[in-house]
C-alpha cells in the first residue's frame, strides 16, 4: 500500500481507507500549541483594543444617503461607512464580542487535546514522533507517539500555518 502523509485536508475519518492517514508520516512541528496560544493571545490583544476604543458589539444597518452600508457600534458610533453589503456584513460578523468568543472557544479546544511524551510506538512500529495527543491518539488508555493531532493542526491552518508546500510543517517518516 503506498503511504502519504497526513494533510489538514485529509484527516482520517472514522472507517476511511486507511492510505488516507497512515503511520507513515506523522506532523511533528514542534510547539504548536505555543504558537497556537500566542496567536490566540495577540488576537485578543488587538480585539481589546477595539472593543476599548470603539464597543463590542456591532451591526451593519443602510445608509440611504450615501446609498451605502455602514458598521456601527451598539452605542450608534460609526465604525466604517461607504460598504456593499458583504463588507459590511463580514466585518460586523467579526465583532469583538465574536472574535473574543472565537479567542474563548480556541483556547477549550486546545485544553481538550493535551500532548504527552509518554506515548508509545504507533501499532508497536519501529518509530515514534516522541509526543502525541492525549485525546485523538489514545490507544486502549495509552497515547500512541503521532505528533500533532488534526485538531490541532486545523486549529493552526486557521491562525495562518500552511502545509501546501510543507514550508511550515516537519513530517517524519516511518
């Protein structure tokens, strides 16, 4: 059978040919729940900023006088004026209150898939990744060695890791 890597666009799913997501490749780019905790971080810092300069809440309402949209805080202070409605609508969606609750229920997700180098050789094979996810990779009580679990690399495709070129990722083979 010939292995290929786990790729952010392939996590294996339940009953999935197994060539999909093998043993071979495991994604072993170390810290990324620190990278991924520090970008969460500066994310919430420039979203305070916001939300203390401007307000939380926003909502997108019709300007008829400039036949445009405009974004306006829950207090009526304009935040941008002079929008199509998918603009205004985006940036509205991506309120502080939104992106503050993004920031809250990242940082759950990352508790819930700890790492640990206690781990065992995945199916008893010659290799490990020397870590593995206490929650995706747990054989029969025991973390099996897999690096990083797709959670968490699709956690990190979102705050900007890119695997197209493999520039990004570290992936050892077994």
């Amino acid at each position: 059978m010939k292995t290929r890597p786990l790729r952010l666009d392939q996590p294996r799913k339940h009953g999935a040919p197994e060539e999909l997501a093998t043993v071979a490749g495991w994604d072993v780019t170390p810290g990324l729940h620190e990278w991924i905790t520090e970008e969460i971080k500066l994310r919430e810092q420039t979203v305070r900023a916001a939300d203390k300069e401007i307000g939380r809440s926003w909502q997108r309402r019709w300007d008829a006088a400039t036949d445009s949209f405009e974004v306006i805080t829950e207090s009526g202070l304009l935040v941008a004026s002079g929008l199509s409605p998918g603009v205004a609508g985006h940036i509205a969606g991506n309120d502080p209150a939104t992106a503050l609750r993004r920031c809250a229920s990242d940082r759950k997700l990352l508790a819930a898939h700890p790492y640990t180098t206690q781990v065992i050789n995945p199916g008893y094979g010659p290799r490990s990744a020397g870590f593995g996810c206490e929650t995706c990779h747990d054989w029969d009580g025991v973390p099996e060695g897999r690096g990083n679990c797709t959670t968490i690399l699709a956690l990190a495709e979102a705050y900007g890791l890119d695997d197209e070129d493999n520039a990004d990722v570290e992936v050892i083979r077994g």
